[in-house]
C-alpha cells in the first residue's frame, strides 16, 4: 500500500478536496469546525485553499474529549482544550474536518458534541484519510484518500515543517 507522506502528495489530497468541497458546498455559506488536533491543521489547510470569502465565520474547533465512548477505558489526556465554536450552529450548514476517519466513533462524539451546541441544517464530513475498519453506519462525505491497512497498523498525520502522514503498529505498544 502506497500511503501519500510527502508534503506534495499531501498538498494534492488537500487540493482534489477543496474542489470537491467547492462544488459541493458552494453557495451555502458553511461554517468550518475542525477536530483536534489533526482535523484543525487540515481545516486551516483548506480554509487557506478556499479562501476566507467561502466560510461565514472564523474557524470553529471540537475536542471530543468527553464525548468518546472510550473515556472509561483509555481515561482523560492531561491537558484537554475546550472546544471553540464561535458562532450559533442552528439551521447552519457545517463542514466537519478529521484527519483520519477509523471507525466512526471520533465522528459520533463529534456529532453528540455539535448538537449540544444546536441543531444544524447540514453536516458535511471531511477527511483527509479514509480508513477500512468502520464500526459505526457512518463514512465522510469527502476523503482525500481511501486505504486499506492490516488491523495492527494506524496512520497517524503530524505537523513538523508541513503535514505529513505516518504509519504505525499498535503491536510494539501492546507488548509493552
């Protein structure tokens, strides 16, 4: 499997996304809500491509920290941030950012999180990776690449001098 890691591939996922936001959110005035952390920097990313005319507001951000379905197995981070949404969610249409998208729990939380806040017109989800490995009968709208990848490995987008994806196995910290 040939993961896109470079700064150019990553450049081109983020481009044939913006298009495809572009032609399905024009005219719609949407709001942009990125999921820490990795939804937030590919947000940013395609905010810079869409330019600032096509969002009607700054850039919302989710921590989904005490929305997961896991928090009593893997615990709380140390420094979880607020979220900021800093607009009115109701009858809005919302572009929903991710980094990589697994099995739709992240996704859920995200949701369960936004309609606390009120209730949208529409959501749109985007992502820069689509994984296999669903767990839940939801999948993005947009993805700017779809992998296969065996059970014991994960991708991982970092933010060092650009973005770039990383694969890593869960083997060597379960056998730790």
């Amino acid at each position: 499997m040939n993961i896109p890691s470079t700064h150019a591939e990553i450049d081109a996922l983020l481009d044939q996304m913006a298009d495809s936001i572009r032609s399905q959110l024009a005219g719609r005035q949407p709001l942009l809500i990125g999921i820490h952390t990795g939804g937030v920097w590919v947000a940013k990313a395609l905010a810079q491509r869409l330019g600032e005319d096509f969002f009607d507001g700054p850039l919302g951000t989710l921590n989904i920290a005490y929305y997961r379905d896991d928090f009593t197995r893997i615990g709380m981070h140390p420094q979880v941030t607020p979220s900021d949404l800093p607009f009115s969610v109701d009858d809005r249409h919302l572009l929903l950012v991710d980094d990589v998208f697994y099995s739709g729990r992240t996704t859920r939380a995200a949701l369960n999180e936004i309609f606390d806040y009120g209730r949208p017109a529409s959501v749109t989800l985007a992502v820069l990776v689509e994984r296999d490995g669903r767990q839940l009968p939801i999948r993005p709208d947009i993805a700017g690449v779809s992998i296969e990848l065996p059970e014991k490995q994960q991708i991982k987008l970092h933010n060092t001098g650009g973005l770039h994806l990383k694969l890593k196995s869960t083997e060597a910290e379960n056998a730790e």
